[in-house]
C-alpha cells in the first residue's frame, strides 16, 4: 500500500508540473494570391525568421517562434509589390500570417 501511495504522489507531482508549462508561441502563413511569396519575421531584438516559397493558395506548417514583437514582411515573387505589418507573438498562442488577394495586398496576422 505504501509503494502505490509513493507511486500517486510522484505520478501527481509529474502531472502538475507538465501542466505549468508553457509552450512557445507559433507561427504559420497562409497565401490566397496565386504567386509564389517569402515572409520574414524580424524580431524586435534583431534576427529572423524566414518562410520562402509559399506557394500560392495554401498554407504552411507552424513554426515556434520566441515570445517578441515582430515587424512581418511580405515580397511576393517575380513582382515589385510587397506588404507588412506588426504583431506581439506570446505564449500558448498560434497565429496565422495571412497575404491577400486583393490589389494592393494586404498581410494581417490572425489568432484561431
């Protein structure tokens, strides 16, 4: 009966401090244009991220990210135009960068 009770409070213990944790925040792209795009996610701190050759109308996996503000910008192959934007990205959370298909194009940054 002791080892079962040990075995409880460690199993108890373990399951309260996975539940404590936090996850880093998460990015994807969605593109409705039908060009092919390249995102870059430049942190307030200085580096990037990049997403290239987004393919037009679809979506990319997501990809963690630290906890930062974020400027977002957008060139869309094999034409001048380009869009962007900011977000805060934060724990727990998913986001998804989105590209227009309107003209000129516009990038928002959604929360499902």
């Amino acid at each position: 009966m002791k080892s079962f009770l040990r075995l409880f409070i460690f199993a108890s213990i373990l399951f309260i401090l996975s539940s404590c944790t936090t996850e880093l925040p998460k990015v994807r792209v969605s593109n409705q244009r039908t060009e092919i795009i390249d995102v870059q996610l430049k942190r307030s701190g200085g580096s990037t991220y990049n997403i290239n050759d987004v393919v037009g109308f679809s979506s990319t996996g997501y990809i963690e990210v630290e906890r930062n503000v974020y400027e977002v910008d957008v060139k869309i192959e094999e034409n001048a135009k380009s869009a962007s934007t900011f977000f805060v990205a934060e724990e727990d959370k998913t986001y998804t960068i989105v590209l227009s298909s309107t003209n000129p194009p516009i990038v928002t940054v959604t929360k499902p």
